[in-house]
C-alpha cells in the first residue's frame, strides 16, 4: 500500500463518504444551476436545514443505542396539531397577553411528543418489541389519531403573532429555528460528550448485556433516548407550524426516512455505539442541499426519492466497509 493509498484510507475511516457527496453535491449544483450560490438560496437552504437537522440529531441518539425511531414523521405532524388546536382558542381567550397561549400551547405541543416517545421507549425496553416493529406502529397508530384530531383537513388561521415569534422573526438577528437549532446541538453536544448520560448511550448501543453487567440501568437509558429522539421531533413541529401557519397530519412525512438517511451518511452506525453529533449537522445539510438543487433543476420528485435512495444504499455499502476496516 502507498503512502497515498494509506492517507486516503484514513481520511475514509475518519470522516466516511460525507465530505465527498457533501463536495460533489456543492459543485455539481454550482455548475449547473446559477441561483444555487445565491445568497438567497444559502439563507433558504441553512433555514430549511434547521428542522431536518434537529430532528437527525434525535435520531442519532436512538440509533446509538442500536434503536430506530420511524415514527417521527407523525410526531412532527401530530405535535404540530396539538399544537395548533390549542393556540387558536387560547388566543381568542387572552388576546391581550400572547405570551400565556404561546407558553401552554408550546409546551403541550412537546409534552405530547415526549408521550409518543414515552410510549416507544416502553415497548422497546420494557416489552422487548423490535424497534422498527415498535416505531412502525406508533407511526401509523399516530396518524390515524392526528387525521381524526382534524377531521382529515388541515389546521389553518394560525395566529399571527405565533407565526412572528417562532416563525418569521428575529433572534440576535438570526430566525428563531436557526437560533433555536444551535442551542439543541450545543446541549446535545454536552450530553453525549460531556456526561455519563451520555457515554452510556454509546455502552449500551455497543453491547447492551456487557453494559448492564457493568451496573448501567440500560431500560433507563433506552426510555430516554426514545423520549429525546420524539422530544426533539415534536419541537420541528412546533416551528414547522410557525413557519407554513398550517398543521396536518402529514407534514413531517418526509422527515422520517430523510433524519436516518442523514445519520448513515454521516457514519452514525446502524448497529450503535458509533456516530458524532457534528458529522450528523453536515449530513443533514447535505440532504437538504440535494433536495434543493434538484428542485432548482426541475428533477421530478419521484427521481429525488431514487437518487435519495441510491445514496443511502451507498452510505450503508461505505458504513459496512469503515466498519471491517476499523476492526482488522
């Protein structure tokens, strides 16, 4: 092997295939459709970002402890009902004093969210259902209750001042989502860095009977990881909400292939016990740049969920191969 040859394979083994497709993306896109480096578009792309970054972060913590949450589509759109159900007639009863509406209708909106994830950690931790069987249920169980919450139509006439707030205005002259985004990363960050918490995701999605043995309250440790990953999904709804002034059933359907899609690629493993925070941010940003500039292109959407799909194949063949050459 070459010196070249044994560079280049550690870069792979250290960063994986994202900063390739991240790369080729960029310049493809640059190439090809001139308003993709318009600041305009940079602006659109990094507050579009914000939900499905959020949300993979979510992701990644249940993927650490060798989970999958496929329910956090719904969780979007059925915290974004609750959400939406409850600050309208709230509104109409304080009018004078948003902020009360705001608070309660907020905070019911994650609380339900959390519910969900409650629910998923239960079933996985407690009753030993496979998390995919698990979350699959969940998954359809909540949009069957979101459709009968709204009668199967979308929740509309959002009250202005919620959209201001939490959707269009401004934070230290950033949009509330974006500056909302990295406040979650930096404590997330924190959690899986930081705390033994944290460190105790990653034992328990290594080898979860070696690290009950070594005295870690495993049920506990997957109870949380399902409350945080619904917790954070159910925080895109409530911003999701605030951004179209609209909620329905469906409106997170795309997130829940798209937040693993973002995580594998980013070379958070499958199996658990592998996978960074930072990386999962640019995996997610990755998504979302692909997802624009083939808008931008005018690719039809049925390609985008093939060309979708042959990356995350991709990610997965990459992830098999960092994974055998880690171990020999």
């Amino acid at each position: 092997m070459t010196r070249n040859d044994s560079l280049l394979r550690k870069a792979f083994i250290h960063m994986g295939i994202l900063p390739v497709l991240l790369i080729g993306a960029i310049l493809f896109f640059a190439l090809n459709e001139p308003r993709f480096m318009s600041s305009l578009n940079i602006f659109n792309v990094a507050r579009q970002s914000t939900f499905l970054i959020i949300i993979a972060m979510g992701q990644m913590i249940v993927l650490l402890t060798a989970g999958l949450d496929l329910s956090v589509g719904a969780v979007v759109g059925f915290a974004g009902v609750v959400t939406a159900l409850l600050v309208k007639p709230l509104a109409a009863a304080f009018p004078d004093f948003f902020l009360l509406p705001l608070l309660i209708s907020v905070t019911a909106g994650i609380a339900a969210g959390m519910l969900v994830g409650l629910i998923n950690g239960i079933g996985v931790a407690l009753l030993k259902v496979p998390p995919f069987m698990m979350t699959l249920g969940t998954m359809t169980s909540l949009v069957g209750i979101s459709l009968s919450m709204t009668s199967g139509l979308p929740v509309t006439r959002i009250p202005d001042d919620y959209q201001r707030i939490l959707g269009y205005g401004e934070i230290f002259g950033l949009a509330p989502a974006m500056l909302i985004t990295i406040i979650l990363f930096i404590a997330i960050w924190l959690l899986l860095h930081r705390t033994t918490t944290g460190r105790y995701f990653y034992a328990v999605g290594s080898n979860i009977r070696s690290a009950a043995l070594s005295g870690i309250n495993t049920t506990k440790q997957l109870l949380l990881a399902y409350v945080l990953c619904s917790g954070l999904a159910a925080v895109v709804g409530v911003l999701f909400l605030a951004r179209t002034g609209s909620a329905e059933a469906l409106n997170g359907s795309a997130f829940g292939l798209q937040s693993v899609a973002a995580c594998v690629i980013a070379g958070v493993s499958l199996f658990g016990g592998a996978g960074k925070v930072r990386d999962v941010v640019f995996g997610a940003i990755f998504i979302v740049i692909l997802t624009n500039g083939m808008n931008l292109i005018r690719v039809e959407s049925y390609v985008q969920q093939i060309v979708l799909g042959v990356i995350l194949i991709l990610a997965l063949v990459a992830d098999q191969i960092r994974t055998r050459m880690l171990a020999s």
